[in-house]
C-alpha cells in the first residue's frame, strides 16, 4: 500500500513538473514539439474558445477508448491517470493565467529549458511504469498491424504534428519545434539512465567477512563472494560484489576505508539493474507498462 503511495506522489510530482515545463516555456511560444499536447495547441489557435488542455482531454480520452478497444487493459491505468492530472492542470492554469508572458523573449532559451524541465517531469513517470498517454498510444496500434517499431511510430505521429504546427504558427516555430523532438528524445533518455543510475562495487579486502555483514545487515544489500587467486603474490583472496545506490556506495566505501585502509575497491556505474530489490521488468506488471517517448 505504502509503495502504491509512493508511486502516485511521484506519479503526480512528475506530471505536475512535465505540465509547468509545457506551460510556462513551450505554450508560449506556440512550440508544437509532437504529440497530442502540441496537436491541441494547433486546434486551439483554430478554436481559442476551447482550451488547450480540454483538447488534450478530449483527444486522450478518445485514444485511451481505442486502446482499450484494440490493445485491452495492459497499456496501464496509471497512464489514464497521468494524461488526466496534465490536462487537467494544464486547463487550470489556462484559466487562472489567460494572458501568460513568456519568462523570456528568447524562443531557443524557452525551447530548451521547457525541454529539460518536461523531460524530467516524464522520467519520473515512465521511470514509474506510466506515460502522459498521447502519440505513444497510436505508436502501439500501429505497430500491432504493421510490426513497426513504436519508436519509428512515434516519430512518425510527432512529425505530422510539427507539419501541422508549422502550417499554424509559421516556418519558424515548426523548425524550433523539430529541433526540440529531438532535443527532447536524448534529454528523457539521458534523466532516466540518471535516475536508474546504480553503483556495481567489487571489493578484495582481508576483513571480506566483516565488510559482507556490513552491507547485509546495514545496508540491506544482498552480495556475492568470488574465491580468487592473487596473478602476482599467487594469494588466495576473497572478492566481494554488491549494486547499491550512490548514498549506500559512500557508507560503504567509508567503512571498507574504516576497517581495511588497504582493501581494494573499484566501482562502475550502471543505468539500470532488473531483480529482487531493484526494477522489474514493466512485462511482468501489464497494469504498468512502460510506454517509451516524449511529452503527452
């Protein structure tokens, strides 16, 4: 119950995060960088009346019944979820901000820190096992009939959603919006290998035992002890493996320097670790799976 909590807070803080990034810095430069958040800002030029975030509603709750339809249940509840707290606050601050000024008359300056902050606001989500909904969607059923790759898909949906946000608002704002998809791709890709980042410790100590109880009974880490053989001094030695985060990494490193002033420790970074105290795999949870790609 508590993990479920926890997942809907950060569920939450990354959508709210992704929709002041969409809100403050893209909207106001009329950046349409794809999916359906940049297709309603094309519509709304059309129909001013209607709010953007009401078209984003609209559309995803049009998607999510098509979903349901085609692919069935396992896209993920928790993404309905997300695609409704973003145009919904998106809405809300349409309404309680109607004539918003840009921070800044900088377009690319604008471009780029929306990127950054929406991209980290959708890594939290789909670091969750959720998505925004939107093109991701139709990625999924056109790859159900035609076997393309959801990333090729998206590109594809996102593109004709620039087109059309370069007929709208002019050469200029498409070409920034283009540059911003792709901008926004490496930036989502690079903050979730960030937050998923694990430290891969391998320690040779003479105090190996001590050290192993160390992290197991402190650290609740599980490890793995490999009996080697010195290539120059020919010594038998006792290596120690453990993945831990980058705080369990400094108390243990302290307490190996503590103990052992000699031990020998080296470390490598690793983006993500799947298993029992770590990820899991978004395929043995249906009702959580991940949908890669970008803004809603």
């Amino acid at each position: 119950m508590q993990k479920m909590i926890r997942k809907i807070l950060i569920l939450t803080l990354g959508t709210l995060i992704l929709t002041t990034g969409f809100f403050f810095f893209i909207m106001p430069f009329n950046l349409t960088i794809g999916g359906i958040s940049g297709l309603s800002m094309s519509l709304n030029a059309f129909f001013p009346q209607i709010h953007t975030g009401i078209f984003m509603m609209i559309m995803d709750a049009i998607l999510y019944l098509i979903a349901f339809i085609i692919l069935g249940k396992s896209f993920g509840v928790l993404s309905i979820y997300c695609s409704l707290i973003f145009s919904g606050s998106t809405t809300i601050l349409e309404i309680l901000l109607p004539n918003f000024k840009p921070l800044t008359d900088d377009i690319l300056i604008n471009l780029i820190f929306g990127i950054i902050i929406s991209a980290v606001g959708m890594a939290l989500v789909i670091n969750q096992g959720a998505s925004t909904g939107g093109t991701d969607i139709i990625a999924m059923i056109i790859r159900k009939y035609l076997s393309i790759d959801v990333g090729k898909c998206m590109l594809v949906a996102d593109f004709f959603v620039v087109l059309f946000g370069m007929y709208t608002f002019g050469t200029k704002s498409g070409m920034y919006a283009m540059l911003g998809i792709f901008i926004n791709s490496l930036v989502i890709d690079k903050a979730i290998a960030g937050l998923n980042t694990m430290v891969n410790i391998t320690i040779t100590s003479k105090e190996y035992k001590k050290i192993n109880q160390y992290i197991i009974d402190k650290i609740s880490r599980g490890s793995t002890i490999y009996r080697a053989v010195g290539g120059f001094s020919e010594d038998e030695k006792f290596i120690i493996n453990t993945i831990v985060s980058r705080g369990e990494y400094i108390k243990i490193k302290n307490y190996v320097k503590e103990i052992d002033p000699k031990a020998f420790v080296c470390i490598s970074y690793v983006s993500e670790v799947v298993g029992e105290g770590f990820t899991y795999d978004s395929s043995e949870s249906p009702e959580l799976e991940v949908f890669p790609g970008g803004m809603s």
